[in-house]
C-alpha cells in the first residue's frame, strides 16, 4: 500500500501503474481524509473540481482506502494510551468508494453523494479558519525557536535549505525536539503523564505531529518568513503532515511536490533518532516522484 498525494489524483500514467499493481498484487492506493478537505475548500467550484479529481481512480473503487485525519487519531491516543496501530478509516473509505462507483457509472447522482460525503469535511475543517490558526500557531513556536538559534549558524541552514541540502537542518531538529520536550507538552495540556510517556516511547501520531510541527516552526524561522506568510501557504504545510504521517504508518508516499517530500524525510530522520529500536520500520519506504 502506498499514500499518494492529493496532487496525484490526475495523474494519468501514475493512477493506472497504481490500479494494475492492484488487480495484479492487490496493493491498495491510500489518500488521507485532508485530500477531500483540499478538493472541497473553494466556496462553489467544489463539486466540479472533486469530480474530475477522483474520476481515474473511479475506475476501480477498491484499489482505494482513506486514512483518518491526525486530529482524531491523535485525539484517540491521548484519550487511551494506545499508539495507533492502523490509519485507515473503514468509514470514509466505504463513503469515498460509494461516490467513485457513482461517478464511474455516470449516475447523475454523484455531486449529491460528494456533497453529502465531504459537508462534514467541510464544517470540521473549515479552511480559512484552518490556515489562520496554523499561521498563528507557527507563529508562536517560531518565536520560541528564535532564541535558540545562532545568527551564523541560521545564515549556514539557510544557504543549504536554498540549495535542498537539509542535512545540518535535520541535525538541529534532532537537537531541538527531544521526546522529552513533547512528553512535557502533552502534561501541560492536561494529558495523563503515565499517556505521555507511552506515546513518547513507541512511535505516535501524537508525537510524530508535534515534531513535524516544531519542524516546520525551525525552518519559517530560519528562513525568516513566517511574520509576512500568508495564512493559507502557512496552512499547506500543516497539511503536508497529514500525508507525511499516512505515509510513514502505511510504508510509501508518492508526491510530485518537492517539498511535501522533503517533510516526509525529514520525519523518519527525527522519528528514527528518537526512536532507534524502530528505526528500520520508520525508513522502510522512501518518499518518491510519480512516474
């Protein structure tokens, strides 16, 4: 199984590599719950942009499962205890396969399945509320880095990142994103120490999340950025967690976007310098470019 990014979906030589490997091999594709918040955030071209993105993966409705969002899985790890152990969402894989049939039949009644399948995606995750927060919250943490940061050694990142080399970036973030420092986060928010110690020893979405967040807060700061970004930039990145975390439990990620790649990456080097004993589960699978 494999996530690809939302930026996939019309792709027509990756779609059909990704359908035959699953007639053949019955390797499933995965896209997370975000990809429907992506399709959906324009007020009135919603329908028709959803549409033409899912209509060559219509072709073959079960080659296709759907991850939950973060926000729930996270949210059921500090409620219980209990790393999550799968991401994918029975519910909307079964909500998003009804609507791929729909449309592959040419049924007419597709953009009142899509409406009704994607208003909660719409109302939960409300986007121009979602890019304000993100910006405000990186925001935050980006003056917290700050003061951490050397001006010279800052100048040094910020030339190798112009270049993608995130060699020394990722070394810092190993530096400045302890377990420990997440642990403490989650006790702030009022979550059970004895949880937050669990979801910080074993890999967690939990966990994973705030390091990916701390991570892009190190590097708006060191490209010094992030008081004059728009919200909604500011908000894609936050989104490029969703498939970077997808991609890392499933083991692959396919995006043509050199960044959301470079996310992906610099995650298992974080992941794997935290968690050693899992480091070969957490580089299993590389980032790649679509065919």
């Amino acid at each position: 199984m494999t996530v690809i990014d939302n930026n996939i979906l019309r792709n027509e030589a990756e779609i059909r590599f990704r359908i035959d490997r699953f007639r053949q091999a019955g390797e499933q594709i995965a896209l997370p719950e975000i990809a429907l918040f992506e399709m959906t955030k324009h007020p009135t071209a919603w329908p028709d942009t959803t549409r033409r993105s899912l209509q060559l993966i219509a072709q073959c409705p079960d080659a296709l499962v759907m991850t939950h969002s973060t926000k729930r899985m996270g949210l059921a790890e500090e409620n219980t205890g209990e790393p999550t152990r799968s991401v994918i969402s029975e519910q909307s894989t079964a909500r998003v396969r009804a609507i791929l049939r729909d449309i592959s039949a040419g049924s007419g009644d597709e953009i009142d399945a899509l409406f009704r399948a994607v208003a909660f995606y719409r109302d939960e995750m409300d986007y121009e509320g979602h890019a304000r927060n993100s910006h405000d919250m990186l925001s935050r943490l980006a003056k917290l880095a700050e003061p951490s940061l050397h001006p010279k050694y800052v100048n040094q990142i910020s030339k190798e990142l112009a270049a993608s080399d995130r060699s020394s970036f990722r070394r810092l973030l190993v530096q400045a994103l302890p377990a420990s420092q997440h642990r403490d986060a989650m006790v702030r928010r009022s979550v059970p120490f004895w949880i937050a110690q669990r979801l910080t020893d074993v890999p967690s979405v939990s966990t994973l999340f705030a390091m990916a967040v701390g991570a892009i807060a190190f590097e708006w700061t060191i490209r010094r950025g992030v008081a004059t970004a728009r919200p909604e930039r500011v908000g894609n990145d936050i989104i490029d967690i969703e498939y970077a975390i997808a991609g890392i439990w499933i083991g692959g990620f396919v995006s043509n976007d050199t960044k959301s790649r470079a996310r992906y990456q610099d995650l298992q080097v974080l992941g794997s310098a935290i968690w050693p004993d899992h480091a070969s589960w957490l580089m299993r699978a590389d980032a790649i470019e679509p065919r």
